[in-house]
C-alpha cells in the first residue's frame, strides 16, 4: 500500500487534456464483444484496472481478447462460444464486472466460480443473485449468496418480469443479459431511470430492446453481431477536474471528448445550478453515445440541493460533489442517496470522515450529507480507503491547503484512472 505526499498549493489549473475512456462502456465492450459473433474492434478502450479485471475474466472464458494499451480486438463466438474456466474468475476491485458477469453466467450450462478483493466481498450480490435464481440459475454464496466467493452452474432461463428495487445499472444490466439468453421477452422496470449503455451498445451490436419510460423490454435467443466501438471520455473522470478548474483561482481546463450520455451528466446540471462557469463547447454523436468538449472557468459558487431522480446521473460524482459544495457560499443537501453506502467504501462515512479531517464542516445523514461552505482546507494526513473516487477527490481538495497532506493507499485510483497524476501535473501552474 502506497502514501504519497500530494501537491499542495496550486495556483491555478490551466490547459487542455483528453480523460481516459468510459469505464462503464469499456466493460460492456469487453462482454457484447465477448457474447456477440464475429470480431469487436474496440479503440480508446480504459486500461484501468477495473476493466483490465473483466478482460481476464472472459480470457478464462475462452475469449481471445488482443490488447495493444487503448485498442481492444475481441473474437466473439456468440454466448455458447463461453467455456467452463478452469480458474477462479476475480474481479478484482470490481462491482460491474460481477454483477454484469453473473447475468451471463447464469444461462450457461457450466460451473463458474467468483471472488474479488475486500471491497467486493463486501458488497451485496443478493440484488442480483435472487432474480437470477429466480430465473432458473443455481448461486450460491457466502451468507446465503449475498456475498463472495459465488460460485453459479448455469443452464436454460425462464424470462423474467421484475421492478428492480433499487435504481441500479448493474443489477438492470445483469437481468438484460441473462434475458438475452432466456426462453422468451423479459420486462425489468426501473424505480427511476439509470445509465443506458447497456441498452445502446444491444442496438449497435444489431440486437433488440424496447425501452417505454422506466420499462425495458428485451427478448432471448437474440444474435449479437461484432462491431467497432470508439469509447468515449469518462465523464466520472473529468468530474474531479470540472470540479477543479471552478474551484483554484484563475482556472481553465480544457476537456475533451466527454461522453455527455444524458443519465450520466448530473455533474453538468448541478454545476449549472450552484453558478459554474462551465460550456459545453463542441458536441458530436460518437456512434451509439454523444460526446463533447467541455471548458470550466473558475466560479462563484453558491451551495443547492441534491436530490431524487438526479442522484442516479450522478451517483460516483457525489465525493467530489462534496468538496465542490465546501467551496461554494452556503449550505449544499445531499438526499436520497443511501446506496453510496454500498460502493467500493460507505462512501458517506469516507467523504465525511477524510473531508472533516481536512478542515471540511460536513455532516453525514441516513441518506447522503449536508456541507457548510465555504471552508478553509488544512492539511493532514487522509487515506482513499482503497477506493478510487476518494482518493482522487483528496488530491483535488489538497491542490486548496497551505500544508502537506499525505495520502494512504493511493494506488486505488488506478482502478479508473492510471494517468490521473500525469494529468494534475499538466494542468498545474
Ligand atoms: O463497478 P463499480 O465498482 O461498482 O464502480 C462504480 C464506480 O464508482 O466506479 C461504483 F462504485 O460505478 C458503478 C456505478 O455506481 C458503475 C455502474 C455501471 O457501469 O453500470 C453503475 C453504478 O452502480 P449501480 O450499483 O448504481 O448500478
């Protein structure tokens, strides 16, 4: 586990960089190109760690996957192309990865077994595990398969009609891809309405979903076809430098390339409303997901609240949400957001606990926080708890204190984001 003094300090952030690829998109073009006939050529793919986990994943699958850094080729040989692994699958730090693979797993006819790290075995499968049992899979795992190590033995899927009862993007994602397989048309409705990619990249592999408000509808039996996808930036990503550009003095930053997917840019909307100077300046339709640049200024911020159908657009952005509203005039209210609970750390008590010691006045709630601006940050000695989004949100609070910080196990932030320090360093004046 590594500690590193951070770069404290900083005047200004001014330049232009491209964010790494989508990471939720790199995933699915691992598994539609994995399941689908024929080659996938996937480019600006996110060798994060996370990602990396779901290629080595379906290599014990049986999957030739060739990887040149950014660029993907993937031979496809359709779901029945999936051999039973002679290893253990681990995904690593990797909740997407598991939840998306056990919707797969669970309509084919073999033994798979699954771990993870300490995170993952703490985070809950039965979300997943119950609707897939109840479509004809058998799981199991510890404590009555709420948690890894997972072991399924597949086989054939009755479809399913179910209301997800948490809004949840893997746990959709994991039912579509068993239903993809199932013996007829499964219906999955949403409470409110998640990230869509695994809808969109169905349609550009040439498959079949329908889609009425919070109603997804999508038939088995279907053939997915090879295809070339180009993965847009990150927009999680550049959330830490949006966030950093409005709140250092005399800032400009540059992003390029952002994938702007509509239930992905609450970050954008929230900036807006707190008074961010902030354009989108070019915007293009990259294949199946829009795209574009965008320019943040520094900003007079004013504090809001954060709530209801929003969260989900914006859920992994909500740490650096936090220390944005400690720069903002006023009081910022986070709600309906008890799911950060179960994220690669309670990701209330970790933004909470690692902000307070920096100088931060911010209260946890049941359900998400309430931060006082405008703060004076210190330093001190902080730690990402091992999950990526804390750690890069307390690099980004450091550039603001006048002593050192130092912090713990800051290896985490390569699961989404190898080049993040390449980046800080380019900007930083
Ligand atoms: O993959 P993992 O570990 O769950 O990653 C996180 C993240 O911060 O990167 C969550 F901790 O993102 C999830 C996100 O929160 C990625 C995701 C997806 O690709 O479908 C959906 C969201 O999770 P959920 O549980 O709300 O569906």
């Amino acid at each position: 586990m590594s500690s590193l003094k951070l770069k404290t300090k900083v005047k200004s952030l001014r330049g232009e960089i491209t964010v790494p690829g989508d990471k939720s998109i790199s995933h699915r073009s691992v598994m539609f190109g994995s399941i689908a006939h024929g080659e996938t050529i996937v480019t600006n793919f996110l060798p994060g760690e996370d990602c990396l986990s779901t290629i080595s994943c379906f290599r014990k699958l049986g999957v030739t996957i060739k990887e040149d850094g950014e660029k993907l080729r993937i031979s496809g040989n359709g779901y029945s192309g999936l051999t039973e692994p002679k290893e253990i699958l681990d995904v690593g730090n990797s909740g997407t990865t598991i939840r998306l693979l056990l919707g797969i797993l669970a309509g084919r006819p073999f033994h798979s077994s699954l771990v993870g790290d300490q995170s993952i075995g703490k985070r809950p499968m039965t979300r997943v595990t119950v609707p897939l049992s109840k479509m004809g899979a058998a799981i199991d795992g510890r404590n009555n398969g709420c948690y890894t190590p997972i072991s399924v033995r597949g086989g054939s899927l009755a479809p399913i009609h179910y209301e997800l009862p948490v809004a949840s993007a893997q746990v959709k994602s994991s039912l579509i891809l068993a239903g993809l397989q199932a013996d007829g048309e499964s219906t999955i409705i949403e409470p409110v309405e998640t990230r869509d990619h695994t809808e969109r990249m169905i349609r550009w592999f040439g498959g079949e979903i329908k889609k009425d408000h919070n109603v997804i509808k999508v038939k088995g039996g279907q053939k997915l076809t090879g295809t070339e996808i180009h993965v847009p930036g990150d927009i999680s990503s550049a959330a830490f430098f949006l966030v950093a550009g409005a709140i250092l003095p005399e800032s400009e930053i540059v992003l390029k390339n952002v994938g702007l997917n509509p239930t992905r840019t609450g970050i954008i909307e929230v900036m807006e409303k707190m008074g961010a100077d902030l354009e989108i300046v070019q915007q293009n339709q990259s294949q199946f997901e829009p795209a574009g640049d965008l320019v943040v200024r520094t900003s007079n911020l004013k504090g809001t609240v954060i709530e209801g159908k929003l969260i989900p657009k914006l859920i992994d952005e909500i740490p650096i949400i936090a220390l944005l509203a400690s720069q903002a005039e006023g009081v910022t209210v986070i709600k309906d957001a008890e799911e950060l609970k179960v994220k690669e750390t309670n990701r209330i008590d970790t933004v909470v606990h690692e902000l307070q010691k920096l100088g931060v006045s911010i209260v946890a709630t049941d359900d998400g926080m309430i931060i006082n601006g405008k703060c004076k940050l210190m330093g001190g000695q902080v730690s990402s708890h091992g999950d990526h989004r804390i750690g890069m949100m307390l690099s980004i609070a450091a550039l603001l204190c006048d002593d050192e910080v130092q912090l713990d196990q800051s290896e985490a932030i390569s699961v989404s984001y190898p080049n993040f320090f390449t980046h800080l360093d380019k900007l930083s004046r």
